[in-house]
C-alpha cells in the first residue's frame, strides 16, 4: 500500500493524493490550480482509465475542478462523496466547463485577428457532465465499503455545505491502517452550516492548514455594521453592490439580510429590494436549501422547524435571465445587488459595476478576499479609474470592506481538530503557502510532539511500514504558465486511446488490423 502526495503541497490550491491499496488505484480529490502557484506538481502516476475511484472532500473547484478532464481522459469509475457535495458538484463543474468554452472562444476571437492558432478548452460541458454522472452520493457518519479492504467514512468538516474530513481504512493481508483527511477545515460560528466535527483517531493524518500561522479577528456587530451601511447608501439615494461568491457566501448575506429585515434594523426604506444577480448562486441557494436537514446548524433549523427559509424574504429577487439583469440597473429604487463573481473577474458582476461605480451615491461592498492582479483588488486597493468593457470608468463610489467570517479554521481552529486526532504515527500538512506549511509543521512538531512532514509534490509513503520512500523530492519551481488546455486535453486522450488499446487483446485479427491502420493512418496525417 502507497500513498504519493500530488497537489496543494507547499501550495494552496491544487488538491490532490494518490493512493494504491487492496488491489485498488484511488484519488483523494483532484482539483484545479488557481491563482499564483510556485512549484510543477507531479502527474498522476497512472493513466485516468487506470483509477477505480475518488474520493472528493467537497466541492470547491480546488478540490474537483479537475474531474471533467479525468474523465475526458478515461475514468469510468465512481466519485464519492456527501449528497450536498454531489448536488454543487452538479452545477459548479458545470459552470466551469462553461468558463472554459467562454474563455477559449474569446481568446481564439481575439487571436485570430493576431493570426494566432484557435484555443481549446481544458475540459468541454460533455466531459463535466461524463463526470457528474459518476457522483456516488452518501451520508455523513455512515460506513461505506468501497470494496474488499475499504472502507470510508464522510465526517462534517464545516467548511461548506456539504464539506467533509474523509476517514479511510485499508486492511490489506490481515493488516489495517486508517487515514484521515481533513478537507478544507471550517471555521467556528459560521452562519447556516455546522461547526467542524472531529474525529478521534488514525494512523496517519493528511490535514490542511491555510491560515496555520494567524488567528482570525472575529467579527464585530456584523450585523449591525452591516445595516449601518446600508442605511447610510439608501439614505443619499444609492445602490449597495455586493460583488459576491455564489456559493457558500451568497448564502451567509441572504442570512443575515433576513435577520436585518425580521428585526426592521433599516429605516424609511421599508421592504427594500435585494437582487441575486447569479445563476449559479440562485441554483447554489436552492441545493443549500434542499439539503438544511442534514448540513444546517442548530440555530438555522430552528427557522426551518418554525416553517421559516432562513435564507429568503420578503423583498428578494432572483434574476435568471439576462433580460431580468439589465433591467436591475434601470430601476432607480435603491437597492442590494449581489452577483459574481466575487473579485470581479467574470460574470454580472462587472456589468453592474459599470453602471454603479461612477455614481458618488453609491456603495460597492466587498465581503471576502481580493486575490492579487484582480479588478477587486484595484478597487479595494484605491483605484481612481478602472476598464470595463473596453471604457474606462471613473470610480466615485464609496468602496467598502465588511470582513466576512473565515471560511477556514485559523491556527486554534487547527490545533483544536488535531488535538482530538489520538495515536497518529505521522502528520502531514498541506493546503498552504510553502511558508506556512513549514511554520505550522514545526509547530506540530514542537507544541504537540508529532511526527510531521510538509512534503512535496512526488513524496511517497510505504502506508504500511509507515516509512518514507521518496521522502524530500527536489521540488521544481514553475518557469511557465504550463502546459496549454490544448496540449493537456491531447495528452488526456493518449491516456485513452492507451487503455483502448491494453483492452483490446480479446478483439478478432480483423478488428486488431482495422484499429491498427486507423492509428497509422492518423500517425501519418499528423507526421507529414
């Protein structure tokens, strides 16, 4: 049995472990690499026809993103995961494949007045959908045997809905070992969804920690700082714009708006309007709605048991359709627009800015982080004009920060999960910067006297000897951008046509030498 770490080591994003056990070849997760990343991650080391299953924590793009091109690539198998995990899954790797057709249609647009080749997608709608119809719902806290010598239970991560720490056994030859994941680990008190569970031993430890060397500022009056700026926008006539992500921190303002309205907390502006301006968002916001029984926190079904959606109101509108869009910014009631996405890169949210940032009576909100080289960003950062949409846009608005509550637990979130774990042989820390990974794991080391690592990618564990056997790979700093879409989605369709061609021995002479000149005849095509 083996474990190779891949992807979010000595990095954020990009999660992603390979595991060969019981006659099996599994992934934990197998996300997508965004913003700034510092190091080559190691490939899978099996073609995507070879890997009978995955298992996903939830459904953030770092964590799935990659499925679609799995399965583009030849994975027939399941993917495991919590019921709400499947239900997001449904429409966000939908929505990405969406963003790479867009995007590589606008590029090719744009190049070929350049003379540029045309640009492929990473990964089409087909293959999302291919991928979605292998999601295997489950519940949390119920054992599942994946097969003979596996067995997996989802645990409540508290992240987002759906979230989860992944319990893993191998018995292979009489010999068991447990693995944990922790996924991504929630923060306390969040709004909707519950406070992490924990879980109480394992052998060995695969644990995230994003902001292993800080402790977040809780939240002062959210509510009430909330309101204030509000009313003060109303007041002079304005609009509050509300660039948003539309999945998990949609939902949390939807929350607290309901609570702003129940307690009349906004004056002489009586049932004012609040657009979500998001397609996604609005099927994010049922799916959260579908699944409160079992992902709502104590506090949230409360509303639920006295017959109240704690996530809607009078006043709250939905617009779908494009049409429905544009006509928000030609009604001058003042109003809360929240669309995507959230630091203003794509989608709405860019079309709503461009008819509210020139407007002094206005207020554009941001309620979570502004990644480097983003329009959001500029904005927060005090950009005097902006571009969008080829014009240049004077920004007279009042630009704000409500610091929202943290999706991840902070340094005493972590120490809190870790300390329930008992018996772990070794630790290792992922899912963050290089220097914090290193920081944190000494921290481990010191504070709590285990044995942990923050490997790289390519660093391989004996599961059940518990030893190293490639312990420290050199990493590899990125010189490039990588590999295009299009060279990824060739390479994926090699790993295809590989297991094509590895199963096709028990095809007749005929069949054999007709799939032979087909191939030679395409080596061909492309060698002249």
């Amino acid at each position: 049995m083996k474990l190779i770490f891949l992807g979010a080591t000595h990095e954020v994003t990009g999660s992603c472990t390979y595991i060969e056990g019981c006659g099996k070849k599994f992934l934990v997760d197998f996300g997508m690499e965004q913003g700034i990343n510092y190091f080559e991650n190691e490939k899978v080391p099996c073609p995507p026809s070879a890997i009978d299953f995955v298992l996903l924590t939830h459904a953030h793009i770092d964590h799935s993103g990659l499925l679609p091109l799995l399965y583009a690539g030849g994975f027939a198998g399941k993917i495991h995961a919590t019921k709400a995990t499947c239900n997001l899954c449904s429409i966000m790797l939908r929505d990405s494949a969406h963003i790479q057709e867009f995007e590589a249609e606008w590029r090719s647009r744009k190049g070929k007045r350049k003379g540029n080749q045309e640009v492929e997608p990473l990964y089409t709608m087909a293959d999302a959908e291919g991928a979605i119809a292998c999601f295997e719902p489950h519940e949390y806290d119920k054992d599942i045997d994946i097969c003979e010598g596996i067995k997996v239970r989802y645990t409540d991560a508290g992240h987002l809905l759906g979230s989860s720490s992944i319990e893993l056994w191998l018995t292979e030859d009489g010999e068991t070992r447990k693995l944990l994941f922790s996924g991504d680990i929630g923060n306390h008190n969040q709004p909707l969804i519950r406070d992490p569970q924990y879980i109480d031993e394992a052998d060995y430890v695969v644990m995230e920690a994003t902001y292993g060397n800080r402790r977040h500022e809780p939240p002062k009056n959210y509510t009430e700082t909330f309101a204030e700026i509000i009313q003060k926008t109303f007041d002079r006539g304005g609009n509050v714009v509300i660039p948003s992500f539309a999945v998990g921190r949609t939902q949390e303002l939807l929350y607290f708006l309901r609570q702003i309205k129940e307690e009349n907390m906004i004056k002489n502006h009586a049932n004012f309007p609040v657009y979500v301006d998001s397609p996604l968002a609005i099927e994010a916001t049922r799916i959260f709605n579908e699944n409160k029984e079992s992902c709502f926190d104590g506090e949230a079904l409360e509303y639920v048991n006295k017959g109240i959606n704690p996530i809607s109101f009078d006043g709250l509108k939905l617009a779908t359709t494009s049409d429905e869009s544009r006509a928000i910014n030609f009604d001058s009631v003042p109003k809360i627009i929240i669309s995507a996405s959230g630091m203003c890169e794509a989608g709405r949210i860019k079309h709503h800015l461009k008819h509210n940032l020139w407007k002094p009576e206005n207020t554009v909100l941001f309620v979570g982080y502004q990644a480097l080289n983003t329009l959001g960003r500029s904005l927060v950062e005090g950009a005097k004009t902006v571009k969008l949409f080829g014009e240049e846009i004077s920004v007279k608005a009042e630009i704000l920060v409500l610091a929202g509550i943290s999706g991840h637990a902070d340094v005493d979130g972590l120490n809190a999960w870790i300390s329930h774990v008992k018996g772990a042989k070794k630790v290792f820390v992922n899912h963050s910067e290089a220097s914090i990974a290193d920081e944190f794991t000494a921290h481990l080391k010191n504070d709590f006297r285990l044995d942990a690592y923050a490997p790289y990618s390519g660093a391989q564990l004996d599961i059940l000897t518990g030893e190293f056997v490639n312990a420290a790979p050199i990493p590899v700093e990125k010189k490039s951008k990588g590999y295009s879409p299009s060279y990824q989605r060739l390479v994926a369709s090699l790993e295809r046509l590989t297991a094509l061609v590895n199963r096709s021995s028990g095809l007749t002479n005929k069949e054999l030498a007709k799939m032979t000149d087909t191939l030679n005849n395409l080596c061909s095509k492309w060698e002249d």
